[in-house]
C-alpha cells in the first residue's frame, strides 16, 4: 500500500521522515477543504430557518395568542413548505391554524356578547368609568 492512498499510514508501513510530513500536511489540507465544502453545502441547502421561523411564531401564537403572530407563522410555514417539505414548516402552519381558529371564535363569542347584552353592558361599563373617574 502506497502512502498516497493511506496518507495517514495506518497500515504502519516505514516511510522517510520527509515524504510522511508533506504528505501528512496535503492530507490535512484535503480533509479540511472538504470539511469546509459540506459545512458550505449544509448551511445552503439543508437550512431550514424558515421552518424554524414559522414553528416559533405558530408557539407565539399558541402561548401569547394574538393575529401577529399568526399570520407570520403561516406566512414563514408556506413559504418555507414550498420551497421544501419539512416537518417545522409543517408544525408551525398547524399551531398557527389551530391560534387562527382561537382567535376567530374569541371573536365571534366577544360581537355576540356585544350583541346580546349590548346596551346593558355599555350603560353598565360607562356608569363604571364615570364613577371611577368623578366625571
């Protein structure tokens, strides 16, 4: 075996203390060249931070609640699913959806509060802050 092909002579075979050394340092300078080659090609392909984006913002939207973050999760999450499928993308549109659909029925229940017991409510509250503020 010849040290060009085990450039880090494991098969213990005897070699002049020269060609071992630049043979040693081509072999580190390959390794590191290749290293930086998929570190490069991880970060450019295999990133997904706007699955990670949407994920986030859909749990803002879940914990906080809230039509910001909502609407920034499903935006990241189907930007980011069309480009590629992954399962962030796909979390964050869910809890998103699942914040949307709080939100709405939040909504809904508060306009038919309103509705129902509307012009009590608000004779109510304005007797409340006139008291409250002597006016």
């Amino acid at each position: 075996m010849s040290l060009e092909n085990d450039p880090w002579n494991v098969s213990g075979e005897a070699s002049d203390s020269k060609s071992g050394s630049s043979s040693y340092e081509n072999s580190t300078a390959v390794v590191s060249a290749e290293q930086n080659v998929k570190s490069n090609s991880k970060a450019g392909t295999n990133s997904d931070d706007l699955g990670t984006a949407s994920l986030v913002f859909g749990i803002l939207s879940l914990v906080l609640g809230g039509f910001v973050w909502n609407i920034l999760g499903l935006v990241f999450g189907i930007i980011s699913s069309n480009r590629k499928k992954n399962g962030h993308a796909t979390a964050g549109i869910i809890c998103s959806l699942i914040s949307l659909a709080l939100v709405i029925i939040a909504i809904v229940a508060i306009i038919v509060l309103i509705v129902v017991f509307g012009s009590d409510l608000f004779t109510e509250l304005a007797d409340e802050l006139y008291y409250l503020f002597d006016l």
